[in-house]
C-alpha cells in the first residue's frame, strides 16, 4: 500500500529541516552556546571573586576591632601593627578581586560570539 504525502507537506519539512539542520546553522547555533556558556562561567568567576572580598573584608573588620579593643586596654604597639595588617588584608582583597574580574572580562570579551 503507497501513501501519497501532499508536495507541500514534504518542501515545508525539507524548508524547516534546512532552516535548523544547515551547516552554517548549527555552527553558529553552537557557536551562540559556547559563548554563553562561557558568559556564565565569567558571571559566576566575578560573583566567587564578589564573595571572597566580602569574606576578605568581614574577617579584616573583625581582626580590626579586636586589635582596636585590644590597643585601647593595653596600649601595646603589636595591636597597631594588626590594624595595618588588617588594611592589607582588604587592600590585598580589592587587589586579588581586579585580577579575577578583568580575566573573567578579558576572557569574555576575546571569545567569539558566533
């Protein structure tokens, strides 16, 4: 038994098939995914980078206040030394967080976009 497909049925799934399967569509349609892949990746970097200078920051504020509470009872020097100590540590902070956003922007930025 033959079935008769109706001629426009078929060029419409051979139109549609060409417009999803051609080579130069999945390419780019790939293409369009790894950069977003890539896109993400770089928004989760900077978003790590965010976390660990937030964390950075909370422990040199902490360190800061128990040396400050520390230089005021006693008045030793070595307490005023954990103050600069504790500067460092948030410029440090800063420092190390630049370096990850402008890789994660650098990276995103030289990745073709399809």
């Amino acid at each position: 038994m033959s079935v008769t497909v109706d001629p426009k049925i078929v060029d419409a799934l051979n139109q549609a098939q060409q417009a999803t399967l051609s080579p130069q569509v999945v390419l780019t349609s790939g293409a369009g995914k790894a950069y977003q892949m890539v896109a993400q990746a770089s928004a989760l970097a900077i978003q790590d980078a965010v976390d660990s200078l937030r964390n950075a920051g909370a422990l040199a504020d902490a360190a800061s206040a128990a040396a400050l509470s520390q230089l005021m009872e006693t008045g030793e020097p070595r307490y005023a030394e954990l103050l600069k100590v504790a500067e460092q540590l948030r410029s440090d902070a800063v420092a190390v967080f630049s370096k990850r956003a402008d890789a994660a922007i650098a990276l995103l930025k030289d990745f073709p976009a399809g």
